[in-house]
C-alpha cells in the first residue's frame, strides 16, 4: 500500500477515534478517558505531520538537495516523539485534581465499551502501519505506528483500571491510571527520539553494513575495500567505500566489477544508493603504510 495512502487513512481513522474517545468521556465523566482523548488529539496531529512529510520525502533531489529530501521523515518522527511527551505532561496535569479529590463515574459501562471499540479501530490501523513501515523502511510510519500502539496499550490498561475502581468504588484509581498512562507515554517517547536522533546525526547503519561487508567479501576481481561508511536517511542507506583494483586493469573490467557488486547491494537492500571509489594498486600500499603508522 502507498505511504501516502496510508497516512491519510491514518488521519481519518484518528479523528473517528478521537471523537468515539470524547464521547466516553462525556459519558463516564472518567479522567482516564478525558486522557485518552486528549492523546488522541495528539495522533491527528502526528498523521498529519506524517503525511506532510511523506508528501515532502517523495519529491525527487534538486539544486538545493542533492541527496534528497528523506530527511523530512525523520524530522516527522523527532517531532512525534515530542508531541507524545507532550501528551504525557497534560495527561498527567489533568490527574492532579482528580487524584486529591476523587469523583464518582457515571455511566462507566457505555464508556468503556465505546472506547474499547475506538481502540480496536487503533489497534487495526496500527498493525497495518508496521507492517509497511518495515517494508518500506520509513521513520515516519514507524514513529506514528509505535505511538499508535502506545495509545492501544494505554486505553486497555484505562479500560481494566476504570471497571476494577468501577467493582471497588475505588475512584482513586481512575487518576492512578491516568498517571501510569501517562508514564508509558513518556517512555514510548523517549526510545522514538532516540532512534530519531541516532539517524538525524548520520550514525552506522550497522545491520546494514554486515549485509554490505558480506557481499563484498563473497565477491572477487579487486584487491581489498577499506574506509566503509554508511548513514541512513528517511527510507535510504547512503554507503560509501573505496575498492582497490590491480593497476593494468582497464577501466570497462573495473566497471564491470563495480556494476555487479552495486547490483547485488541493491538486490540485498531496499532503499541503498551505493558510492564505489576505484582506487590503483599504488594509492592502496599507501593507505596501507599510513594506517600502520
């Protein structure tokens, strides 16, 4: 399915939960689910930031980006992870009041069963949203899908808190929730800016790199490869290496040798935009002799 498709899709799934998620609360009268909704607000907004950049990411390179534009991805997933703290500081403000003065529920059967069914609708859209992230390797579907199943598992915890505090007329509970909600929001925050980051700073793709030094190594025609470097950005891995060939070797013998190395690399790995340098016998001695210096 298209990237773009779906993140539309995304965005009209979020405002019917967001609206399902409301009227739950204004049946129970429930700050759990009150944070619930106001999550939600937070989901709209992160597919529409999605979608934005995937609108962004698939414009072909230009004067001023040569490399690109699959960087917006990535800005899309940093400023996800953002919004989801941001939804954990104001659920966790909307708790206070309820936590020093606890308020009975209203209605709290219908409640839950409409939020439960506005979780299902997340649920589905965020198994959807993974699976095609990791087919098409893409930060910002990646960022929406986790905080999407971020919001499943905290409307499930609601759910069984609201209907044990509903059991014991333990009302304490409904804030107590809405605190735990809170905390695994900020958690599920971090570790999306934390990956974010790894990227935006132009860190090794490690796994990918294994894959590369595999296939170099399997191959032959050249005298040795050194100065490997790969960065990722949005759904490509950007790999460079210099590839010493023997000095009498004609340049359409070289060619042929880079050509069927760069095609396996791209067979191997989705999104790879391999830079092969050739370099004579004579500059590698060098390398050599400098590096065991």
């Amino acid at each position: 399915m298209d990237k773009k498709r779906i993140a539309i899709i995304a965005i009209i799934v979020g405002i019917i939960v967001f609206l399902l998620k409301v009227l739950a609360y204004l049946l129970s009268n429930s700050v759990a689910l009150l944070s619930d909704a106001l999550e939600s607000i937070i989901n709209i907004v992160a597919s529409l930031m999605m979608f934005m950049a995937l609108m962004i990411a698939s414009r072909p390179e230009d004067v001023d980006h040569k490399y690109g534009h699959q960087k917006a991805e990535n800005i899309s997933a940093l400023i996800e992870g953002v919004l989801i703290i941001i939804a954990a500081v104001v659920i966790v403000e909307a708790s206070i009041s309820r936590l020093l003065s606890p308020v009975p529920l209203e209605n709290i059967g219908l409640g839950l069963i409409v939020s439960l069914g506005a979780t299902s609708l997340n649920g589905g859209l965020a198994i959807v949203m993974m699976r095609e992230a990791r087919k098409n390797r893409s930060m910002a579907l990646e960022g929406d899908a986790k905080h999407l199943f971020s919001d499943v598992i905290s409307s499930v915890g609601v759910v069984i808190a609201l209907f044990v505090a509903t059991l014991t007329n333990l009302f304490i509970l409904d804030a107590v929730i809405a605190i735990v909600v809170a905390a695994l929001l900020a958690r599920m925050g971090v570790s999306v800016l934390r990956k974010t980051l790894h990227d935006l700073m132009d860190s090794t793709c490690e796994e990918e790199e294994e894959i590369i030094e595999e296939i170099l190594d399997r191959h032959s025609g050249y005298l040795e490869y050194h100065d490997l470097k790969t960065r990722r950005s949005g759904h490509n891995v950007f790999m460079e290496v210099h590839m010493c060939l023997e000095g009498g070797i004609t340049v359409s013998e070289g060619n042929r040798i880079i050509l069927t190395i760069e095609d396996d690399l791209i067979n191997a790995i989705p999104g790879i935009v391999p830079n092969i340098r050739i370099e004579d016998e004579t500059h590698c001695i060098k390398y050599r002799e400098e590096g065991s210096e």
